[in-house]
C-alpha cells in the first residue's frame, strides 16, 4: 500500500486512542449545518401558536450603528451592517411589534437556526421549572443527589446546581470532553473523561459539560427527556409556532443540554418575551418570578461573576439588559426598560471581523434608537 494512504489511517488511530471521536477529525469546527447530520428529535409545535404583530413596512424605523467591521469608523445602516456579516436572521421586536426582520444566506422565517449555547438558557428555564414543580428542591442541592456517578470525584461532596448554572464548579474544560459531548456517540464518554481544576464555588470558567449535566440531573429528577419536558412545559405552553429539533447522542438518547437545540427566529424570540415578562406568558406563570430575577441579576458570590449567572449573559447596569449567548454570534437580547427583544443569528467568519463589531453594542445602540 502506498505509505501516504497510511497517514490519514494513523491519524484516525491516535485520534480514536486519545478518546476523540472520529468525526471531529474531518468536522473540528463546529457547522450550522451539523444538526442535519445529528440524531434529533421533534418538540412539537402548540396547538395555540402565538404570534407577534407586525409593523407596516412603511412604518418600520431606519436604524444606523457605529460599525468598525473593517477596521474603518463608519456610520452605517443596520442593512449595511448585516450585509457584512455572515448574518442569517435578525429580529427586532418591541411591545410585542415585529419592526425588524432580515434574513440572509438562503434563510427565511421558517428555516431552523441552530442555537448553539443559546440552549444553555432553554436548559436553566426548564431547572427554574422543575424546581417550581418540585422535582429539585433548590439550587443548592448536591448534584450527587441526581448523578452518584460522579462520587469517584472528591470535589463533587460539595458541588451543587448552583455551581453547574454558573459555571462555578471547577471542572477543567477539556478539548476532549466537549468533542465527545459534540460528535461522539455516547455522551457518558465524556462525562467519565471529566477532571476538576479548582473546589467548587472557587472561580468562574465556562464549560459545555456544566450544563449536560444539568440536563442529566433534569432527567433524573422529573423522570423525562429533556426534550421531552420543554415540550410540555415550555415550548407549548409559550404558543411556538413551528416545531423544533434538540439532538440527542445515538448511544443513550441523552439530549445535547447544552447545545443543539434547532428553532426559528420568531419561537426563540419567545423565550426573551416569557423572561421580558417575569415568567408570565398572558397571565399563566410559565416559570416563577423569583427565578426569572436570580437568572438576571448580578452575582458574585460563590465564585460567580457580575457578567454571566443562572446561563445568561448580564449586560450594563444602566440598560438592565441580559442575553441568551451561543457560538458564531447567536443571541436573544433582552432590554426590559425599552420592552425590546432582538434575535440575532449568525453562521461562523473570520474571528477578526466578528470582533470589530461588538453585538452587544449594536443591541444597545438600536435600543437607544426606539
């Protein structure tokens, strides 16, 4: 055999050997595309969809933006804005009006836009509502409770929820851990390769397996697939208007908790509407105010920070804005003072243009705007 046909055979081997699976060899990044290659399964749409209003083309308002995308001062259309980005959906709505609405690349209202960690905040709405149904008595409870799985560990006698929402709980973030959350077949894979660096509630440091085991413990404590229960406590309760795809491993079932939730721009705008409301959603509490206020309130004790806590990215002071986060820059933006929601959704480009435009910038320059 031709020695050069043995090198990607090679690699293969020492990749599979060092516990990465196979197909983050060829993929690495992840894609938009990935969850059309993924084991998935379908959260049905309400049988009573809610729907924004919608401006009147006419009426909708121009907005311009401080942009610096190519390392140039501008002062441009948020038109012009998007168009330089590899944007492929993006969606304002205020008092519960549709006055923006944008998509690119092939996209339209009804096409699925993967969340990435967006999901992070589906998962910690659904802690809030398990916890209101008492299925979990609080935060505070011992993650060993739901997982004993984890006792091997020393630093687990103290980890609790908490530590797990606000990426508190000192687990290192290993390359190989997320490839096995990601693409490999088994998700306990990971979950066993799993090491802490510091005691719980010491430091903050963001890691995907924090909130897979979150969903872990979700399953355990209601008894249903993560899917599942945002099916029946969620996704119809808030009037979605389409269905929606969450991926699950191939080997367990086990849902991607923390990524890999697929939806359309207007039903993930409705989880920044239940929490613009405190929870309600037309006068049924969805998931409890308290809740709603731990997750976007600054924090920081027990090692979290003023900047991230209960899933959610806090914003400033001065615009009490919050946002759902996840990779190549998809967001669910919340202004309460300005009853503003944006939906911004984004396929991967170059890290240099990415980071000369700041999105959480160009959320408060169009909240200045309204």
């Amino acid at each position: 055999m031709n020695k050069s046909l043995l090198i990607p055979f090679a690699i293969i081997f020492i990749i599979s050997s060092c516990n990465f699976p196979v197909k983050s060899v060829y993929r690495a990044y992840p894609s938009n595309q990935d969850y059309k290659t993924f084991v998935n399964e379908v959260i049905e749409r309400s049988e009573a969809p809610f729907s924004f209003e919608e401006m009147p083309l006419e009426d909708r308002p121009d907005l311009f933006l401080n942009d610096e995308t190519n390392g140039v001062f501008l002062f441009n259309h948020l038109d012009k804005t998007l168009e330089e980005h590899n944007n492929t959906g993006f969606l304002i709505i205020q008092h519960d009006t549709i006055i923006y609405e944008r998509y690119e690349s092939g996209y339209d209202q009804d096409s699925y836009h993967p969340s990435f960690s967006v999901a992070k905040s589906f998962t910690s709405a659904l802690v809030g509502i398990a916890m209101d149904e008492g299925f979990i008595r609080d935060e505070h409870d011992l993650v060993l409770q739901y997982i004993p799985e984890l006792e091997k560990h020393p630093e687990s006698q103290t980890l609790t929820i908490k530590h797990l929402l606000n990426h508190t709980s000192g687990l290192k973030v290993k390359l190989q851990v997320d490839a096995n959350l990601y693409y490999g077949n088994d998700i306990w894979k990971g979950i066993n390769q799993i090491k802490f660096d510091y005691p719980p509630g010491t430091k903050q440091y963001y890691a995907n397996i924090n909130t897979q085991l979150l969903g872990i413990v979700l399953k355990r404590a209601t008894g249903e697939a993560n899917y599942q229960y945002l099916q029946e406590k969620l996704w119809k309760p808030i009037g979605m208007e389409s269905d929606a795809l969450w991926s699950v491993d191939k080997k367990n079932h086990l849902t991607k908790a923390y990524c890999c939730l697929s939806a359309t721009a207007r039903d993930y705008a409705k989880l920044g509407r239940l929490y613009l409301n405190m929870g309600d959603w037309n006068g049924q509490q969805i998931v409890s105010e308290d809740w709603v206020r731990k997750s976007t309130a600054r924090d920081t004790t027990d090692g979290s920070s003023y900047g991230y806590g209960y899933s959610w990215q806090i914003g400033l002071k001065e615009y009490g804005d919050y946002q759902a986060a996840g990779l190549n820059e998809q967001y669910i933006y919340v202004n309460p003072k300005k009853q503003l929601i944006i939906v911004a959704l984004n396929d991967r480009e170059k890290r240099i243009k990415y980071k000369n435009l700041n999105w959480h910038y160009v959320f408060r320059q169009i909240g200045d705007q309204l």
